[in-house]
C-alpha cells in the first residue's frame, strides 16, 4: 500500500502520511531531519489534514479515473 504525502509541517519536506481514526486527518510518519543522527523531527506523528486528490488513482489525479456526468433522466 502506497501512503500519500504531504510537506512535513516543521521540516518541510514530503513525508509519507499514516491513516488515522478521523476522517480527513493523517498522522506524519516518524522521520529524521538529519539521516546520520538518532533524533526524529519534531513534526514527526503530528496530524495534518490530508489533501485531496491523493496521489496515483485518486480522483483528479493525472492517469486516474475520471468522473462521467450523465443525465439521470432522458
């Protein structure tokens, strides 16, 4: 399963986002600002609010599926 990114709030870059029980919301996956040291980001497993489309195959996204409007009664 692909996870959708977004920036990380404190260190601004894109970071994988976790699901989580509100709708709407993701968790910022755990991640280092510098990669030789042992100390995680500050924005690391802080909610943000996910933005829509999603990545591959959300709606809207290029190659994705798009929605068809037909009319209900003809």
């Amino acid at each position: 399963m692909r996870l959708p990114r977004v920036p990380c709030p404190v260190c601004g870059r894109p970071i994988a986002v976790a699901p989580v029980e509100a709708i709407g919301l993701g968790a910022v996956v755990d991640h280092k600002q510098e990669s030789r040291r042992l100390v995680l980001c500050p924005g690391s497993m802080r909610r943000v609010p996910l933005s829509w489309p999603q990545g591959p195959g959300g709606q809207g996204a290029p190659g994705g599926p798009t929605a068809v409007q037909q009319a209900l009664f003809e």
